[in-house]
C-alpha cells in the first residue's frame, strides 16, 4: 500500500502569501520529496474551522509554521542606546492559533519560518522549544523551506497511524472450541504505519452492522474482538509492523457467518447471536481499533450472504469519509 506523510502548512491568508504557499505545497508534493500538503485557509464557520484545520492538523505528520509580517508596531521604547531605531512587526494571529494546536497535539514535528522584523518571542511561539529559521526575501522561501526539511529529514514514506485492511486469504480450521467444526477464517490485517513508535494496548470492536435489504442497522453488546491466535483482549503492535484480528469465520456445519468476538471473555450465551449473519442478504460490518497512542483506525466490510450452497462473497469498502 503507498502511502504519504502528510504536512501542514500554516501561514497567512492574503493572496501573495497563500501563492507563496501554493509553490511551497508543489515543490514538497514534486515526485523527489512526495509529501501530501494541505495549506490553511482560515475559516469563518465553526463547522469548516473543525473539519478542515482541527481534523487536518490531528492527522499530520509535520507542520509548518511560516510567520509573516503584519502591522507595524509602535516601539515605547525606541532611542534606548541598543535599539538601532529598527521598524519591528506583530506576526500571524492566525499561524500562531494554528502552532498552539499542534504544540497539545505533541506527535506532530515542527519546522518554523518567521519574516524578518516580526517581533521576536512573541505570542505561542515563546512557550515552545520552536526556534524560527528567518527570512527577508519571500521569493526565496519555498527553496529554504525545502532546504531545511532536507536538513531535517524529513520522511515521506510512514504516517502516524493504524491502517486497516483485508485480504481474501483465509485459514482453513477442522476444531473451534474443542468440537469438530470445518470452517474458513478471515482476518484483517492491521498495521502501524509509524517506524518509531509502538502502537499500545491496541484493541478492536464491532461498532455497527447493517443490512442493506432489510435497511436495518444495529449495534451489537459491545464485546472485543479476538486477536489471530491470541487470548488477550488488547496487543501491541511494533513500528511499520502489522497484527492480524479475526475478521469472521463461515461454518460450513450450519453455514452460519460467525463475527470474530473473543469467546474467551463471553458467559452469556445469548452474545454471540448477536454477531452471527443467519439470513440471506448483503451486510455491511464497522470494525474500529483503538490505542492508547494512535487516533482509532476504522474499516468497512461487506459481505453477501447468497445460499447455503453458494454461501458468500465479501469486499472492503470505502467509509463515508474516506
């Protein structure tokens, strides 16, 4: 699966700068550095500001900070004898609202840009450990910028996150739970897409299952879902590594679609009826994972039960979202 790291860039919103972050979005998405880049673009309904600026800036990987200057400021104390009577600028109220965001969110990795003469240490800026590379000749911003990402290291090829995705494959198993039941298992496989970081207490739900014909949807007693040869109810999953879950299992004793529930952590008999697709038709199953350190990931499956004796056909499908 290709992926791309993802890069935030924040920076002022008149139409020169917003061109100066065009170029800059172009030469990090050139097929050399092949980053994905959003440029902010301020919002004035709330709606919009939580879609495009909170939930771009939870899921990237980096973030560009790029101050430039604003109003003049009137210096109080101008004359003093160090003062060498320099004009100096408040910077971006906007940039630096945006830099506050991604300072809590702490997974995120910051280069700054500050236009020569904005006041210095001023606004969030202060209280963070970011020391602003600066710069006079906007016209030679992007070619700075993309010298220092370089400097940096910055890596295209990881994200901070769990991917889900499923495969036809499937295991082939004569005994499920001590009694003789032929059956093929299905798995997704998930995968931290971090090569750092340990994705924590890592565990899976069903969150929804709809039936298309029926036009029925329901929420099943929430139970976790059983780890591929595993008893516990959560895992770790170790850098650019993937674990595999039990998606479901078709028994051909009874020609049933059992959902992958962990048995182990079950008493009440009535639970597993409710993960078991009985009836003719087309479902569509949600799977989320959740992590102690990772934003959850979530997955749509969708499987057409036809007969007994033609039994299913099954694919991933998009979310909504997506």
């Amino acid at each position: 699966m290709s992926i791309k790291a993802r890069v935030f860039v924040s920076c002022g919103q008149n139409d020169k700068e917003l061109k100066i972050a065009e170029k800059i979005k172009k030469r990090l998405e050139d097929d050399d550095k092949g980053f994905e880049v959003y440029v902010a673009r301020k919002d004035h309904v709330l709606s919009c500001l939580t879609k495009n600026i909170f939930d771009k800036l939870n899921t990237s990987e980096y973030f560009l900070f790029i101050d430039f200057k604003r109003e003049k400021l009137i210096r109080l104390n101008k004359g003093r004898k160090n003062d060498k009577n320099k004009d100096i600028f408040r910077g971006s109220l906007f940039t630096n609202q945006e830099l506050a965001i991604a300072t809590f969110l702490q997974d995120i990795k910051v280069l700054g840009f500050q236009e020569k003469g904005v006041i210095a240490q001023d606004g969030i800026i202060k209280y963070t450990q970011i020391n602003p590379i600066e710069f006079d000749d906007r016209s030679q911003l992007p070619e700075l910028v993309i010298k220092e990402v370089e400097k940096n290291e910055w890596k295209n090829d990881w994200r901070n996150e769990l991917q889900i995705s499923f495969h036809e494959d499937y295991d082939k198993i004569d005994l499920v739970g001590g009694r003789r039941d032929p059956s093929h298992w299905y798995h997704l496989r998930v995968r931290n897409m971090n090569k750092r970081k340990t994705a924590r207490n890592c565990i899976a739900y069903i969150e929804k299952i709809n039936h298309i014909e029926k036009r029925l949807s329901y929420k099943p007693e929430q139970v976790e879902l059983k780890w591929k040869y595993l008893v516990p109810q959560s895992i770790s999953i170790a850098p650019d590594s993937e674990r595999r879950l039990d998606a479901f299992h078709y028994s051909f004793s009874d020609s049933i679609i059992k959902l992958g529930i962990n048995p182990f952590l079950v008493d009440n008999n009535l639970i597993p009826v409710q993960y078991q697709l009985r009836t003719q038709g087309t479902y569509e199953i949600d799977y989320v994972i959740f992590s102690d350190n990772f934003s959850a990931a979530r997955a749509r499956l969708q499987i057409n039960k036809i007969d007994r004796n033609q039994r299913f056909k099954f694919k991933q499908i998009p979310l909504e979202n997506d």
